[in-house]
C-alpha cells in the first residue's frame, strides 16, 4: 500500500517510509492511496478474534510492507498484559441491549 502526502499527492512512500519519516518534507501529514476494504463477513469474523490478533488482522491491510513476523512483533509489544489492566485490551461493555460502549481507558 502507498501512502502520499495531503498536501503534495505526487508523493508516494510504503507504510515503513511513512512511519520512519511521521511527516512528510512539505509539513503534510501522509494518508493512504487507497482505503482496504472489509466485506461484512469479514468484520464479523475479525471481531470474534482476541484483540491482538484483530489488530495483527487490521494492520496487515495498510502495513503491507511489514512481514507477518514484524508486525507479531510490534503488537506483541505494544499488546503486551503488564501495559493494560485487562486481558482484552479494550473490552466492549453493554449498557442496554442494543448499545455498548469501547473502553478505551485500560
């Protein structure tokens, strides 16, 4: 996947150029060429995996220049337990039976 510049669209770097860079020579910020697409199907079975491997799921789709390895790595790290105080990372909570909420503070 390619990332350009939002202010200069003749740029084109890899996700590892853009990270490494965070910003691009002309002060704009880098977004992708292109936004992968989900089919339902997909949501649904991403959403029944553990977080890490949801976001392992996610980022492969506009991190397409890491290897499966790199990227295990970075979530593992980022992921790891001693850094939340919940196994699920970021657990959805019911309130009602038809709203939830994403908590995000862990």
């Amino acid at each position: 996947m390619l990332y350009t510049g939002t202010r200069d669209n003749s740029i084109k770097v890899n996700a590892s150029e853009a990270i490494a860079k965070g910003i691009c020579d002309d002060g704009g910020l880098f977004v992708t060429m292109e936004i992968p697409k989900l089919s339902l199907s997909d949501i649904k079975k991403i959403g029944n995996l553990p977080y890490k491997k949801r976001a392992e799921k996610v980022l492969k789709l506009w991190l397409t220049d890491f290897s499966k390895e790199e990227l295990e790595m970075c979530i593992d790290s980022a992921y790891e337990s001693s850094k939340f105080s919940s196994e699920k990372i970021a657990p959805l909570k019911k309130l009602n039976g038809r709203e939830s909420v994403l908590e995000l503070w862990r």
